[in-house]
C-alpha cells in the first residue's frame, strides 16, 4: 500500500533567478520523442477516470516501479490522489484518436462513453488494442511543481507486437529502426545500402522490383502491361471511362488503345456499356462509353488483389510493420507533394 506520509502537497516553488520563455522551453521539450500513453484509474464515486500523459517513465526494475506525472489543474486530480491503483497504456500506432481524446478536457464519464473496457486491479478500466498495459498500485506521490508526480508499483502487466504510437514536435508519429542490417556484396558502392543513398534512386530501385512483381503476375494471368493495368483500374473503381484509362495509363509511361480494350471484351473479361451501341467494340472516339468487369473479370482481379496482399505481406515480414507502416505514410505524402494530380487508388 501507497504511504501517506509520501504524498507532498506544499505549494510549488518557483525562482525569481531563471526566467524562461515558457513557449520556447515548451517547443525545446517537444524535441524529445516520447511515447504515448493513456493512464486510467476509477474515482472513489466509482466513475472511471483516465488521462493522455507522455511524462510516463520507468524507475526500478527491483522494485518495478514506474512512474507519470499530472498537472494539478487536471480535473482528475483527485481522483489519482485517491486511487490506490491505475494502469498505463501505451498506446498502438493506430490509437492516435484515442490518444486525443483523452486529452480533452471533459470530465471521466465522457471520455469513457462508448468505449469498451475490461477490469482490472482494483476496478481501474482497461483498455483494449493497446502495445502495453501496466497495471500499477500507488506507492509514491511527489511534488512536481505545477504537477504532481505518481510513482507506481507494477503487479501485473501484458503486451503484444503492435508497434507504438510516438509523439514529437507536436505531431503523433511511428516509431521505425534504422539499424542498417542489408550489407553490400563484396565491390558494391555502399552507398547503395546507406541513409545516405539518392532518394531518386531509391524510388526507381523500388519501383523496378515491384513492377518486376506486377509483370510476373501479369504473365501468369495471360495480360499483357497495358491489360493488366486495365483491369486493375477497374477493380479498383469500374464505370471507368476510355478516356479515364488513357489518363491513368499515361502515369505510368504506357499507352491504352481500343485495341487492348477490344481484346478483353473478347476474352469476356469486361464488358462495355455505350447505351445500346455495340458492347463488344471500342472505337477511338467512342470516350463516353463505361466499362465495367465481367464475372470472369470479377474472379481475375480477386486473384489480383490476393497475390498483391500476398508481395505486401512479404515485405511486411521482412522490413517489419513499423516501418512498413511509415513506408506507405512517407510514400503517400511524397505522392501527395509532388504528384498531386495523381487520382486516389488510380490502379
């Protein structure tokens, strides 16, 4: 049990000796990354309380003791004064609206509203898709000037692979290794393996090996380029225009004509709607007509999309899903800066 005799309430003291910039200092504070955490408790009413702090920190291992710190202007300052248990949870990548809405300042009930819990040592709430929970009983509360600081026991505590959400510079982000484990062959430049390396050449590197991926899938499938990105297009989105899938082809180099059209339809694999014209034909000025896939077609872009989840899989293995994950966040907002014209889920 938590000594009362540790618990310090005395007022904060400040120095007249050092005076700081309070937003400067705030934004030299939010250089370091932290991770995110949600610490819970249940009020002595019996309501659930629960608060986002990145002030979470260990202190013991013998002991295991950990520790938090909470702004005594936080309404649930009393709650934690008096809580014989809390738990902290770090926070999934994924749980960066949770994180926010923690953050809030509304009262206990509120935050908890339509938020699945468990129980945990005495009655704190628990929650659920987090990396970590570390169920905790109070044995320390400190002053900490315009916070105080609830230094806990560990009991008991579970966890899972989920990579952890980060906060740095005000932003929520991932954490990723950039421990260089790929070591060039014998008489490589290796500076085809470093941080350093061209990022344009990274990007044609990267793009070579997956199209290399889409161009084996293809052949497997009996589609040419062109056809095979037809046919991903309109899984992706049918109705599509011919003039829609000229666009999009021209993204990547390549060029569509009615002809690559024309040999689908034939093949069964879609089917073209142009309002009683001739279903089976495409014409080079025929623009308006939509274009949609088969029940064949339908089963091929199935197959499509399995072997893709399949490659992406894969890479997930090997790279590891905290950087796979920021691997598609960068790539989205490269795409996103510098080829904003681009159409979502183009292919």
């Amino acid at each position: 049990m938590h000594n009362e005799n540790d618990r310090l309430h005395a007022t904060p003291q400040t120095s007249s000796d050092v005076t700081l910039d309070a937003k400067a200092f705030r934004h030299a504070l939010g250089t370091f990354t932290t991770g995110v955490t949600i610490v819970t408790a249940r009020g002595q009413d019996g309501a659930p309380v629960g608060v986002t702090a990145n002030s979470f920190n260990s202190v013991s291992m013998d002991p295991p003791l950990v520790l938090w710190s909470l702004a005594r202007k936080s309404q649930s300052l009393a709650a934690f004064e008096q809580a014989s248990h809390w738990a902290v949870h770090i926070l999934a990548h994924d749980q960066g609206d949770l994180s926010g809405r923690f953050a809030r300042s509304v009262s206990g009930p509120e935050k908890f509203e339509g938020i699945h819990c468990e129980e945990g040592l005495g009655s704190t709430p628990l929650l659920v898709g987090c990396t970590t929970r570390l169920q905790c009983r109070t044995a320390h509360i400190y002053d900490g000037g315009d916070h105080i600081i609830l230094v806990g026991e560990v009991l008991t505590f579970d966890k899972c692979d989920a990579p952890p959400l980060v906060f740095q510079r005000g932003n929520y982000a991932i954490a990723t290794s950039t421990a260089q484990t790929i070591m060039p062959s014998p008489g490589e430049d290796p500076r085809n393996v470093s941080e350093m390396s061209p990022l344009g050449y990274l990007l044609a590197s990267a793009y070579l090996h997956f199209s290399t991926k889409s161009q084996e899938q293809a052949s497997l499938l009996e589609l040419n380029d062109v056809e095979y990105l037809i046919v991903s297009a309109l899984g992706a989105r049918e109705g599509r225009t011919y003039h829609e899938l000229i666009t999009l082809a021209a993204y990547t180099g390549r060029q569509v004509g009615p002809e690559s059209i024309n040999d689908l339809a034939a093949r069964g694999l879609i089917r073209i709607d142009d309002d009683g014209e001739d279903e089976h034909y495409m014409s080079q000025n025929q623009d308006h007509a939509q274009i949609y896939l088969t029940q064949e077609g339908h089963a091929l872009v199935s197959r499509i999309v399995s072997e893709s989840q399949r490659v992406e899989e894969n890479m997930m293995r090997q790279l590891g899903i905290p950087e796979t994950i920021a691997l598609r966040t960068l790539l989205s907002r490269f795409v996103r800066i510098h080829s904003p014209l681009i159409p979502y889920r183009w292919f």
